[in-house]
C-alpha cells in the first residue's frame, strides 16, 4: 500500500479504525476551535486571556491547513475536491484566520467551522441522516430554476401592491411617503412578516392590505409544492455514505457503484 493510499483511508474512510481516530480528533479540535472563538467575542475573557487564545488559534488553524493540503495531496483529482461542498467547507475553514491579518475581527468568521461538525454523522454511522440531508439538498437545487421564477413573480407584485397602496393611503398616511416604502410594506405584508411599523389608516388601504394578507397564504404555500415534489422524486434513493472515491473525495455512490459517478475513477 503506497503512502498516498494509507493516507487516503486515514483522512477519508471513516471505517477504519485509524480514519475514525482521525475524524474525532478533527472533530475536538473544531470544538475547541468554536470554543476559542466564543471566548474571544467576551471582552472581559479577550482582555485578560486574548494572548493565549490567539496562539491558541493560530495553532489550530495551522493544523486545519496542514490537513487540507493533505487532502488535496490524496486525490487524484484535487480541483474536484476542492469545488465539493466539503472541500468548499475546509477551505473556509481555515480563511478567516489569515483573513485577520488583514481585516482584523474577521476571524469570528470562523464560527463557519461548525459546518464541519457534519462529519459527525460518517463517523457515528448515521448515514441516513446524511442521505436525507442531500435528498432535501437535491431537491432544493433541483427546484431553484421554478422557485426564482416565482420570486421574480412575487417582487413584481410587490412592486403592483406597494403603487397601489400609495396612490391609496398617500394624501392621509405620511408613513407612505413614497413608492419604496409602499413596496417594502407590501413585501412585509404579503409575506406575513407584518413589522406592524408602517399600517394603512384609510378604508380602502384597509381593504387592500386585507386582500394583500389573504394573498399572503396562498403564495406561501407554492414554494412548498415546488419542494414538495422534488423531495418526493428524492425519496427511495440509496447511496453509500461511507466509501470516498480516491479520485475526487465525493461520497454517495449507489450501493453496487463500481467507479464514481462524479469523475469516473474506480472505486
């Protein structure tokens, strides 16, 4: 077995006894990485501990680097990798340390560091919570083309509802003192947030905003169709969580794959 190979099943298969060591170590470390940063956000901790923390972060984040670059050295396909959601993940991971030196105070970004907490549920074997993670993420992806179009529809109305309602209520509300601000109290409206900061007082404008409320709960309920039906043609997959392809790092092949459905190499 070639060194390239054994790191591969360290860093990647969290079957092994070593790949699942690997991935609990990794997992304290973002732990005590997010622990850092909370601290950090403290000023009466910053102020008497800020030292240590910050050595304590550098640290971290070297070994979080250190471990990046191995998993692009393992791959055969580093690029592919490198644009997967984990590898996307990693990356950001280690970003708003050396972000610091330059914009001090981004290095609260690093809460992004929590995302990798996912690995959890390779290594406890909780792949099915994982699978139904990426069904719902497929069927997301899968209805973002329908779901833009929607909201395209729904700002336009905004747009119909909020010149409406300021033709309606100008001359009587100074509250609708202006187009945008009609439009951004339809949107409020129509999307049942209702800040209740800006209101119509005439009886038409009450007419319209009852009309406007109503409409409300009718355009909620399609997005959740458009998802609905997506998630339904999801459901029943089975793909296999455990095994990483050595040529990309993607996981979840269907259970008799034989090479990676993402670059083709053997798995």
């Amino acid at each position: 077995m070639s060194w390239r190979t054994r790191l591969f099943e360290i860093i990647f298969e969290a079957e092994t006894k070593a790949g699942k060591r690997f991935d609990l170590a990794l997992l304290v470390l973002i732990l005590v990485s997010l622990t850092v940063v909370m601290l950090e956000s403290m000023p009466s901790v910053a102020a008497q501990y800020g030292k240590e923390l910050l050595i304590i972060e550098w640290i971290i984040t070297g070994l979080f680097t250190i471990e990046y670059v191995l998993r692009l050295l393992v791959v055969k396909r580093p690029l592919r990798y490198a644009r997967s959601f984990y590898g996307i993940i990693d990356l950001l991971a280690i970003l708003p340390t050396y972000f610091s030196i330059l914009f001090p105070g981004s290095q609260f970004l690093l809460s992004i560091r929590a995302l990798r907490l996912m690995r959890v549920f390779r290594i406890l074997k909780l792949t099915h919570f994982v699978s139904e993670g990426k069904g719902i993420l497929m069927a997301m992806k899968a209805s973002v083309r329908r779901i833009s179009i929607f909201l395209s529809f729904v700002l336009l109305l905004s747009t119909i509802l909020g010149t409406i309602i300021y033709v309606v209520e100008n001359a009587a509300n100074p509250d609708f003192s202006s187009i945008p601000q009609s439009i951004y109290w339809a949107i409020v409206t129509i999307t049942t947030v209702g800040y209740g900061d800006i209101s119509p007082i005439t009886a038409i404008g009450k007419m319209v905003a009852s009309l406007v409320m109503l409409l409300g709960y009718a355009i909620i309920a399609v997005p959740t169709g458009i998802v609905t039906v997506e998630l339904s043609k999801q459901f029943g997959k089975k793909t296999n969580l455990t095994e990483s392809c050595p040529g990309c790092g993607h996981d979840g092949h269907d259970p008799d794959a034989r090479f990676c459905k993402f670059c083709g190499h053997a798995l």
